[in-house]
C-alpha cells in the first residue's frame, strides 16, 4: 500500500498527517519541543525524567500548531490491553490529571482531542466524518492480537457508524524489517488473522525468529471489519531506523539512552 502522509510544520514543530483523515489531527516527531538532552526536544511523556514543566511545554506547542486544547482533551494509561473507552465533555482532562487504564478512545464530542503514545507500537487513527466519530488507538502487538482495533471500529458502529464511512491512518511504527520476535508473535497473529496472517509474517535472520508487519495486519484487520482499502493510509516510515526522527523504545532500550514518547491525536470540530 503507497504511503499516504504528509509532513506538516509550524514554528518549528513538525508532524505528520494522514490523506485519509479529514479531521484535524497530527503524529507527531521528535521536532520543535523544548526538551533537551536525550529527550530533545518534542518528549511528549512523563515520568522519564524530563521535567514536567518542558512536558507541558511541548503539549502546549502541539495544541497551538494544530488547533486544540490539550487542557481538555481524552488521555490514557495505556498498559497494552483491548480496552476501548468513549470519551465525552465529563471526561475532558489535562495531560497530568489522574487518566483511566486503557489503550483506546473513541468521541463523538467535538472540540475534544483524543490521544495515544508510542514508540514503535503503531499509532491509529480512525475517523468517520458522516456520523461525526474518531478513534484514536494504541496497538502493540500484544493489544492487536487481542483485536483492539476491532474493539474501536464495532465502538463506533455502535455509535451509529457505518464501517463504509470510516476511515483509518496507521501512523509511523517499527517496521517488518526490524520488528523481530520470537514464535509468540507469529502464534499469536495466526490465533487473530487465521491465515491470512502469513502474508506478514517472514523467517527472521536466526532460527525461531520471526520479522514481522504488524502495519500491514492491521491494515487487513481494518479491510475485514469492512473498511474500504482505499480509505487505509499506512506509513512507510519505521521508527527504529528513522530514530533521530521518532521516538523508539527498540533502538533507546538497546543503545542505553533515554527515551521520549511521540503521540497521535485526533480532534472531531
């Protein structure tokens, strides 16, 4: 599948966006915070050791160049599960309130930016500009393979979407060639994707390891929930070897270093 992003920049903060989302939203980079040392510079996580002051900084650099209030705004406690939770105006919360457990959102609230982090999982957005719903969703391999994102596409449906209406952006994430596991993964996918999950699924460089594309299960996840193929824009861009441009715990874990987190965010007007 072509990739479909776009890079965006404003007063130095550069992000991307997805063709097919016609809402405003953003993946964001490493580029334009005011973090500094291994966190320079657009570290959007806490409790790494970067001040929460330059935290703030930079969510507040992301509300002004796309045009929402990070103040009031969905946010999570992600721990690599399939919860999907609606957010509505009695959830809005700023990035250090007290957030509940889960690694999805769905809205239909407009004016309320929902949000999810990474750093090498794959950042999804879904959006649905007939009904007026968005999802914004982490998916680790461990939450994919439990269907997390089945649980936000069938939350929207029963929301009052139509799978025809939505539409899907998987943002920058590790790549095939430097996703490598051990059999659980693969196992797992099967359990998932029955067989079609072979077509993602390669002998790694050693015996009993895997390389695999865990975009590109998703993506046909999303063509079996009933999304049109053409309304699913997949990055190319893997985080592990654009690491001086995104976020990856994989490379930071491996050379020692410190690591941030980039986000995706969606926002219904």
């Amino acid at each position: 599948m072509p990739d479909r992003f776009r890079q965006r920049e404003a007063d130095g903060l550069i992000y991307m966006t997805a063709d097919t989302i016609a809402a405003r939203h953003a993946f964001t980079t490493r580029a334009g915070g005011v973090s500094e040392g291994g966190f320079a510079s657009l570290n959007l996580g806490f409790g790494r050791g970067d001040p929460d002051a330059n935290v703030l900084e930079n969510y507040r650099r992301l509300g002004a160049a796309i045009g929402v209030d990070v103040g009031r705004a969905g946010y999570t406690r992600q721990v690599h599960g399939a919860r999907v939770r609606v957010i509505g105006p009695s959830d809005a919360a700023s990035p250090l309130d007290p957030v509940p457990e889960c690694d999805g959102l769905v809205t239909v609230t407009p004016g309320i930016p929902i949000f999810c982090f990474t750093a090498d999982c794959v950042p999804a957005l879904l959006y649905d500009g007939v009904r007026g719903s968005a999802a914004a969703v982490h998916c680790g391999w461990r939450g994919s393979v439990a269907d997390i994102i089945g649980e936000a596409v069938r939350t929207m449906l029963a929301l009052g979407s139509r799978a025809c209406d939505i539409s899907a952006a998987l943002g920058p994430a590790i790549g095939a060639d430097n996703f490598e596991t051990g059999g659980d993964v693969p196992g797992a996918m099967r359990a998932w994707l029955g067989g079609e999950a072979e077509a993602f699924i390669r002998p790694g460089p050693a015996p009993g390891k895997y390389l695999v594309d865990l975009r590109g299960a998703l993506a046909r996840r999303l063509e079996q929930l009933g999304l049109q193929s053409g309304r699913i824009a997949v990055s190319d861009e893997c985080t592990v070897k654009e690491h001086e441009k995104y976020w990856s715990h994989r490379y930071t874990s491996r050379h020692g270093l410190e690591r941030g987190s980039q986000c995706a965010v969606i926002a219904l007007d």
